[in-house]
C-alpha cells in the first residue's frame, strides 16, 4: 500500500480551500482543511501531517505567525505559504518565518502539486515516510 502524504490546507475563504483540498486530494495527497491557526492546531494534535498549505491573510492569527510557531514545534513539517501578498517583503517575511516555499495566488495547480511533492521527496514532514503521490 502506498503512502499518501498528509497535508493540511489553512485558507479562510470556503471556495479556495475547497478547491485547493479537491485538486490535492486528485492528486493523490491525503489532504484536510481548516480557516484559523486553532482548528491547525486541533489538526495537528489528533494527526500528524507532513506540509502546510498557509494562507498568510487569516483570522485571529496571521500565517507569518502560524508559520513561526509550527517551524518551532515542528521543525520537519513542509511550510508551503500559498498568498495573494506578492511584494517581495512579504515573500521574505514568509521565508522568514520559516516557509520552504513561498507561491503567489493565484498559483498554478502544477506548480503547487509539484512544490508539495518536492517538500515530501526531500524529506520535510514527519520523515518516516518516503514515498509521495504521485
């Protein structure tokens, strides 16, 4: 049985997260949704996930700070920031705060697809897999 990579989609706006865990999960990747850094963390405390899909503009907590707690409870997970905010101080706040990838929205299915699977073949997340979907 193959192992699908788990990845967690945190987006606010309903129709985006909804299309962005669709295509994902179309491709292969066992993916869940949630709107705030504390439905993250619930996530995260019933199941492990190997990459973050993080929108940076979010209620109640931004992704740049979402980003720096996880990196530092996390240090393995994939941070992939998916925003709208493309000036470059944003995308180097984001890296920053410790995003290994950083795409601008609208992003191309493919690039996020293969961004993830790149995540997951260096070994970013809980690293006791190897396998990505292919």
């Amino acid at each position: 049985m193959d192992y699908s990579p788990e990845v967690i989609v945190v987006e606010d706006n309903l129709g985006v997260l909804e299309a962005l865990v669709d295509h994902l999960q179309s491709e292969g990747f066992s993916v869940r949704g949630v709107e705030t850094g504390q439905a993250l963390d619930a996530a995260l405390a019933q199941r492990p996930a190997d990459a973050l899909v993080l929108d940076l503009n979010l209620p109640f907590e931004d992704g740049i700070s979402i980003a720096k707690r996880v990196r530092q409870s996390l240090p393995g997970i994939g941070i992939l920031i998916l925003s709208a905010r493309v000036q470059p101080r944003d995308r180097a706040d984001g890296y920053a705060s410790g995003a290994d990838v950083y795409l601008p929205k609208p992003a191309s299915p493919h690039e996020l697809t293969q961004a993830l699977r790149t995540l997951c073949s260096r070994g970013a997340g809980r690293g006791t897999h190897k396998h990505c979907a292919r």
